[in-house]
C-alpha cells in the first residue's frame, strides 16, 4: 500500500459544518501529495494528487503566489490540522463546497503573506473498493469490538454480584440504601435498552457524535487491519502516521504580484519539525506581514 493510502485509512474522520450542510472530511498530506475522503453520509468523495498536480492548480488559483509544491502543501496541511483534531476552526480558513454532476468542489480561502489563498479540492465519487476500505470494514469492526466489550462488562457485572452476594451471605448490610441494586440479569437488560435506549443512540444525524465519540476506536481498528494485512503479506510492522504531516521546503516562498515587483513582500522559509514521520519541515514564514496513553476503546 501506498503511504498516501495507508496514511489516510489511519487517519480519523472530522466534521466540517458548513453554510449549505455539514460534511466528515479526512485528510493525509506529504510532501509529495495529498489524500482526501469527504462524505456527506449519502455518498462518498475522493481526491489524491502529487506535487505535479499541486503546482499547477496552485499557479491557476493564486497567480500572485509562486512556491515550490511542498510550501503549498505545508500551508494546506497548517489549515487543515485544527480541523483533523477535531477542534474549533481557529478562522484561518474558509469551506464551502460546490456539486456539479457527481464530483464535488471543496474550496478553502485563507491568507498567505497578506494575499488571498485559494485552493479546490476537485473529488471525485469514490469507487465501491475505497468506501468499504475506510468505512464498510472499520464500522464493522468496531461493531465486533464493541459486542465484544459489551460481553465483557456483561461478565464483570455478574462477577460483582457474585461478590455481593457471598458479602451479603457474610453478613453485611447495605450502609445507604440508595446504592442498592438488582442483580444483573443480560437478556432482561438487552430487552430494556432495545426499547427505551435504541433510537437515541443509534441517531446518527449529521455524523456529529460518530466523529466525537468513536474516533479513537476507529483508528484503532484501521491500525490493527493493516498491521494484519502487512503481516500476512510478511512486510513487518505497520508505519505509525497519527497525523498529518507534509515535509519540509528548501526553497523561498515568494509573493509575485501582478503590480510591480516593488509590491510584493518576501517570504523566506523557516525550518520547523514536525510530529510527521519524515523529518524536518521548511514551513514558509512571513517576513513582513504580521498518549496520555490511551485507557481503553472510548478514551
């Protein structure tokens, strides 16, 4: 597998609220390319370019911008974080989205050097191969997983009445007869909760709650799929790729302003590293233009 499809399977989905609806979008960027999924839980989105393409749209759409493509992807990659973490968009970026046919336009504006930015992600419908990859399969295995956990806490609950019985058998007595319970009985307990329970949280809504809630189970699942993939084709260890993260720059990012040149600011690069898994990044600066580790499924 490629490390632009393997980065993307593990990487979380995000809600993006928008003006016309909302959307779950995941993304892995490099800097030889980018990977995006976008779904608006009816269909399902694709879009994975290299360096190639990059250079030219971003010469099509900022034409007073000229940078090599790994500063464009940096710059994309610095607007799409927040929201891959699934935090509050810090309003460095604007979304919105255009249908036309069956493709999707996905287009952010922001700033760069106090000049507009503009970029389109142009997605295609994705085929039936890549929507089992990333939601079929990983939705049915954290349905495993959870029936499994489920079992679990099941036999911890008849375990802990158990215990309370051979106390009570001892002679304890209850010292707050507000915590007292009933014994836990399964089959009454799954009757119940299909009845009173079911339709609330099996809402799935705008996919607001998958996102928040379930994130970490998820790219767990991803995880462990490719790491049995990778063994049972004996390519050893899967790569670790918990977030985005486009390499670095060598070279200048600079303003070309379709005024005279005197008009355009300079903008060197800096050197920055990253979490990602390539080493340092040259991220563009503007010159003149002001696991705690994971407990468990749900943590």
């Amino acid at each position: 597998m490629e490390e632009l499809e393997q980065g993307l399977l593990m990487q979380p989905w995000a809600w993006l609220p928008l003006a016309e609806n909302s959307l779950l979008v995941k993304a892995y960027i490099t800097k030889q390319g980018y990977a995006l999924l976008v779904s608006d839980l009816q269909q399902v989105w694709h879009e994975q370019v290299d360096a190639s393409v990059v250079s030219h749209r971003a010469k099509e759409l900022n034409k007073r911008l000229t940078a090599p493509p790994a500063a464009f992807l940096c710059h994309l990659d610095d607007l799409l974080r927040p929201l891959l973490k699934d935090t509050a968009c810090p309003g460095k970026a604007t979304f919105s989205c255009d249908r036309v046919d069956e493709a999707m336009i996905l287009r952010v504006q922001s700033e760069l050097s106090g000049l507009p930015f503009y970029w389109n992600f142009h997605c295609i419908l994705a085929n039936p191969s890549l929507v089992s990859q990333h939601l079929i399969r990983p939705l049915m295995g954290m349905s495993l997983a959870l029936q499994c956990q489920g079992r679990e806490l099941a036999t911890l609950l008849q375990m802990k009445d158990l215990e309370i019985q051979d106390y009570q058998e001892s002679g304890a007595v209850l010292s707050r007869d507000r915590l007292k319970t009933e014994p836990f009985e399964e089959n009454s307990f799954l009757e119940q909760f299909m009845v009173e329970k079911l339709p609330e949280a099996c809402h799935v809504g705008d996919g607001r709650p998958f996102v928040m809630h379930l994130q970490n189970l998820y790219v767990a699942v991803t995880r462990q799929e490719i790491q049995v993939r990778q063994e049972h084709q004996g390519t050893g260890d899967p790569q670790p790729s918990s977030s985005t993260s486009p390499q670095g720059t060598e070279n200048q990012l600079l303003s070309q302003p379709e005024e005279p040149v005197s008009s355009a600011p300079s903008l060197p690069v800096t050197e920055k590293h990253p979490t990602g898994p390539s080493g340092p990044v040259k991220r563009p600066q503007l010159s003149k233009v002001k696991r705690k580790k994971l407990r468990g499924l749900f943590s």
